[in-house]
C-alpha cells in the first residue's frame, strides 16, 4: 500500500478516530503528523490531516463568536431554488457585477478590492425556475489555510450544490490556478473523480459491508476488511460508485473530499489583450465548461442558466393529480436519470408506500399516458401521474 504506515501511527490515528473533543483531536492529529512517515505515499494523507485541522480550529472560532453574542459576519445560507451556486473569484473579476446583472440583488459594485466582505444572494431565474446565486468575499493565496475568513468561503462551495469560478481576461491563468489551488487544498474537487468512496462507521456489529464492490479495481471485498481492521474499525458501511482503488478508500479514511461541479466564467473579454490570455486559459484543458462575458456591457450572459442548468445534471417533473387536466406549473426538481420510486419518495412517505402505479406524458414515455412501475426512468418535462 502507498501510504505504509507504521503502527505507531496506526495506533495514533486509532485515538485520533475515538476522540471527541475537538481541542484534543487537533492536538492528537499534530501527534499523529509528527510519527506519520514522510513520502510520497503519505503525502496525500498528510495534506488531508492538516486541512481537518484547519477546519476543525474554524469550527471552534465559530463556537467563540456564538458564544460572544454572535458578534461577526454571518455565513449562513440556506438553500433555495432549483440549486445552490457559489460565485467564486480573486477580488475586482467582477462578481458584485455578475450578480447584480443576473438577479435582483443589489451588490455594491466598487473598484476598491475586498468591498464583499459577507455573501450576497441573488435569485436567477431560468425559464420556469430560479438558481439561487451567492456572491462569496473574495478568495486569496492561502484562504484553505485560513487567511481573509477562506476557511468560511470555502466551507460555503463545500456546501454548495455547484461552482462558478470567476476570472477576468487580464490575468484569468493566475487566477484560475490560485482559485483551482486553493480549492484543491480545501478537498475541494472540480475534476469528477473516476470513482468515489462514502463511508459510514456504526457502533453495532462487527462487520464492513461493501455496497458497489464491482468497482473494486486492485482489491477484494476481504481486502477492504483487512484494511479497516488494521485501524480498528470492525462495523462500518462502504459505498463505492465508479472504479477505486484500495489506496483510494484509505485515502477516504482520512479525508473528506467532495465533487462540486464547476463553470469557469472569463469576464472582461472585451478590455486590451483580452482576447489572447483566453487562448491562454484554453490550453490548460479544464475539463470545466467556460463561458466568455462581459459584465459590463451584457455580453455572453443569457447562456448562463442554461449552463447552469446542465451543469446540475437535474430534471424537472410536473405532477398531475388524476382527477385534473393540467398538471402543476410548479417543477419537482430531481436529478437526471431519476426513477419513478425518486420521484415518489420527494411527494411523500405514504404516496410511496401505498404506490401501485404511474401515468406519464413526455419523452420518456413511449405513448402519451403510459402506464409505469417504480423503475421506470424519467427525463426532463416529464409529466406524472400517480396512482
């Protein structure tokens, strides 16, 4: 296994896992780092380790300001509409500007860096349903370390349902790799991994299940319990969904990094020079959708729900009560490719239960009405009927 670890530091972890207080663990995991051994194989893990470190200290400032009286900027965002996105960027790309032209918000728009101090929501509306937008403060060099409140931006695209990075054509490679650096640092990952790994430890029982093992690429099913027996961990759930490796779900134990997809947004493409440091940005060969704007004069920003919108991976379904012509104006908003039983479960817990049947109108039915079980597959603008 790449990561070797010694026992020393197997048992470390251990404590680090058992551990409750978070001013302990914080102090166990600097315990667990300095008899961690230093190579390439660990190197991962120990990037891992340190940013829960950050996190966990952002956590108990949090504490402390509730504690005085909730004194600070608040962070909190709830999620609204069809989706959660995070605008993210370097100070003066043109965020406040981004927002305030796609939404009712009303950012200040000043050439003064740093005038975002605290997110600003906006509603965008796309065709009949609306993306809640967030303006986050701006992003610096060393935010996932904690510097200019980047722990709390940052836990803010962590939370979100997806990203758009912002840049201007002026510098928009610099930009797009301090922006890709620090989210990387933070676990936050803007490249779909091949495969994913989500595990759940329980106190009862003593046995590690593996759901999805036909993505198991290197190892058994016994593989993955004689790993976790090495840290002490009998009971647990693993979820695997694509190909991982066994290194992949030791990675896993340490780390707790998420996918948010990305939109890259290059504003500015009008100024001098402008057109030239795109090319530049071109051929770094994101795997992210970009789109080229100008906030300022309008350009290029009617695309943007539909990008939005497909960056999502998500449907809209009507649903129609039996007794009525026309079904509700009103999507249900589920993900793309989603069942009939998905669909079902969001209208309630006793409509699933007592389910004997569907009607469906629209593309994924194979006749106007047809009639459907739990597993047939929807598409966007479906029409339902359930019974």
């Amino acid at each position: 296994m790449t990561t070797n670890l010694s026992p020393q530091a197997k048992e470390k972890w251990v404590e680090v896992v058992a551990c409750r207080s978070k001013h302990e663990k914080i102090k166990l995991m600097k315990e667990f780092i300095s008899v961690c051994p230093k190579h390439k194989g660990t190197s991962k893990l120990l990037v891992n380790v340190k940013r829960s470190i950050v996190s966990l200290q952002d956590e108990i400032e949090k504490t402390k300001t509730r504690r005085k009286g909730g004194r600070g900027r608040s962070f909190s965002t709830p999620k609204d509409g069809a989706g959660q996105i995070v605008i993210l960027g370097p100070t003066n790309v043109g965020k406040s500007c981004l927002l305030s032209a796609l939404t009712n918000a009303n950012p200040e728009i000043n050439p003064v860096p740093f005038t975002t101090l605290k997110p600003v929501i906006g509603m965008l509306r796309h065709q009949d349903i609306q993306f809640q937008l967030i303006e986050a403060p701006a992003i610096i060099e060393g935010a996932a370390k904690g510097r200019m409140e980047g722990s709390r931006i940052l836990g803010l695209a962590r939370n979100a349902d997806g990203l758009i990075l912002m840049v201007d054509s002026q510098d928009p490679v610099a930009q797009f790799k301090m922006l890709h650096g620090e989210l990387d640092e933070a676990g936050i990952l803007i490249e779909k991994p091949e495969g994913e790994v989500k595990i759940q430890k329980r106190s009862m029982g003593r046995k590690v299940q593996v759901i999805g093992s036909r993505g198991l690429v290197d190892c058994t099913v016994k593989d993955v319990e004689r790993l976790f027996i090495s840290y002490r961990i009998y009971s647990a759930l693993v979820k695997v969904t694509g190909k991982v490796r066994l290194d992949d779900i030791e990675d896993s134990l340490f780390s707790n990094s998420i996918y948010k997809p990305a939109l890259i947004i290059v504003n500015k493409k009008d100024t001098v020079n402008g057109e030239n440091n795109i090319l530049r940005l071109k051929k770094i060969g994101e795997t992210s959708p970009m789109l080229f704007v100008s906030c300022e004069n309008k350009q290029g920003l009617d695309k943007i729900g539909e990008y939005i919108f497909q960056m999502l991976k998500i449907a809209r379904v009507y649903c129609k009560e039996p007794s009525a012509k026309k079904p509700s104006d009103r999507p249900l908003i589920v993900k793309e490719q989603a069942k009939v039983a998905d669909v079902v479960k969001k209208l309630g817990k006793e409509l699933y239960e007592e389910f004997r049947y569907a009607r469906i109108w629209g593309k994924s039915a194979k006749y106007p009405g047809e009639k459907v079980g739990l597993e047939h597959t929807m598409r966007d603008g479906d029409i339902i009927e359930v019974h």
